[in-house]
C-alpha cells in the first residue's frame, strides 16, 4: 500500500449506506476495510472495491476488539471511521420481544461505541482524523412503530455528540449524518416507494454516500439529509403535541403476497 494512502474502515460495510460509502471512497483512492456479519457479501464487495474485509459483529465488544487489533497490525494508522451498521427495529415498544429490543439497541447504539474504543489508537496515530456516523432521523424525532430504533438511535445520537467534544482536543473530527427514509435490503421502503408523494421522501444508499463526501471535504459537524428532514425536529420542539398525535397513527405499509399494501399495525 502506497505511504499515503489513506485508510477508512467501514462497519456494516457489506450492503446498503455503508456499502455505497466504500465504492465512493474507493474511487477517490481510498484504502477500504469492510467489517459486516455476511462474509459472502464483505467478500464480493471487497473484491470488486480493491479492498479488505474483516468478519465481526459490532453488538459484540469483543469481537470488535479483536478485530481493531488484526487491522493495526496491517494498519496503525486509521483515517476514517464509518460507524454504518444498524439493524431495523419495526415494532413498538410493548409489541417486541426483549431479545430484538437488546439487539437493536447493541448493535445501533453499542456497536458505535465499541467500534471508536477500539479504533481510537489509530485514529489518534493518523490525527487529523475523522469518525463519520451513520445516526437517523428518527434519532430526533421519536417514532412509536420503530419505537426499539429509535430509542437505540437517540442514544447513538447523543454518543454522538458527546465524542464530538471528546475528541476534539485528541485531533479527531466527528461528523454526524441523520437520513430520513433510505431504500435499502435490510430497510425497504416499498409502501413509501408506491405512493406518488410520499415516494419522494425516501433517499437511495448513494445519495447519502454522495452527502457524507460532501460532509468530509467541507468539515460539516451534525447534518441532516435531505437538508428539509431538519423540519422533524424543530416541529417536535415548538408543537409536541401535534407530533405525537400524528406519529402516534404511523404505520409501516408492509405489502400483501398479492401486492396490495397492508396498512394494519406491525405485529
């Protein structure tokens, strides 16, 4: 590897945002190490970027921990940290079972946490560095169908935050990214996509990876995207009741085996 190269490892980098945010970096010459659960898919993707790949579950501490230290002995010098991996949590609170409700809040909240822990030597061994995460929306603005997600994104919202301050003084840069809807696998968005206007809220894995190169070249602290999304929160602050009222009668279109949509409660 070229003495300049520069270096990002990427968690959830097998699919979906984390995925578009490989190919982007890798074009502009990025050296890219994925960390996913799938190894068929962190393969094929690492192959076809001209990057690495390690297998780890980021909910798991030590996993991430024992990944950190395989990936500095070929890199003791990290540039970029992309905290991407989440798990979708589409049900409220009183109709999940405990062990998603545990899983979504590891791996969305958690896993960000573990994975700066564990790559912060390499990440202050490279200062000036950059750790750029993947939050929500719904990380400011409470919605009770995801009621698991977003509790696990607010979390991960204020950890956030809070490692903006942290390292600072350490040389490291924290650039934090709240999407709204995004067309995924793991998080599809096929009752949104058939209906003529709402289709348009939903954003594509790309234009996100295009948005947080844009937050890295100009050194954006806290974003929004699309930038319009910014109108949730500021809602939910000057009329909290009529948020409530109207996320409160959300529902996830889920489709029929006939194709029709299914707009009952999620189950």
């Amino acid at each position: 590897m070229p003495l300049d190269q520069r270096v990002a490892v990427l968690t959830g980098g097998s699919s979906g945002i984390g995925a578009a945010i490989a190919r982007r970096l890798a074009r502009g010459g990025w050296q890219c190490v994925l960390l996913a659960r799938s190894e068929d898919r962190l393969k094929a993707l690492a192959e076809d970027i001209g990057g690495e790949y390690e297998v780890c579950d980021v909910a798991d501490r030590s996993a991430v921990d024992a990944v950190a230290a395989r990936v500095f002995e070929r890199h003791p010098r990290i540039d970029l940290l992309v905290c991407s991996a989440g798990i979708p949590g589409r049900h409220g609170f009183l109709r999940a079972d405990p062990e998603v409700i545990e899983r979504v809040i590891h791996t969305n909240y958690l896993g960000t946490v573990w994975a700066v822990l564990a790559f912060l030597p390499g990440l202050e061994a490279a200062a000036p560095s950059h750790v750029v995460n993947i939050v929500s929306v719904a990380g400011l603005v409470a919605f009770p169908p995801s009621g698991p997600y977003s509790a696990s994104k607010h979390a991960q919202l204020a950890a956030s935050r809070v490692l903006t301050a942290d390292l600072k003084p350490r040389g490291i840069r924290v650039h934090t990214v709240c999407p709204g809807f995004v067309e995924t696998e793991g998080f599809p968005q096929k009752g949104f996509l058939e209906m003529p206007v709402l289709g348009r809220l939903v954003a594509w894995p790309d234009d996100i990876a295009r948005h947080v190169e844009r937050v890295l070249e100009r050194d954006r602290r806290e974003t929004v995207v699309p930038a319009w999304y910014r109108i949730a929160p500021l809602a939910q602050a000057l009329v909290p009741g009529i948020v409530h009222r109207a996320v409160s009668r959300a529902r996830y279109r889920k489709a029929r085996s006939d194709g029709s949509a299914d707009t009952r409660p999620p189950a």
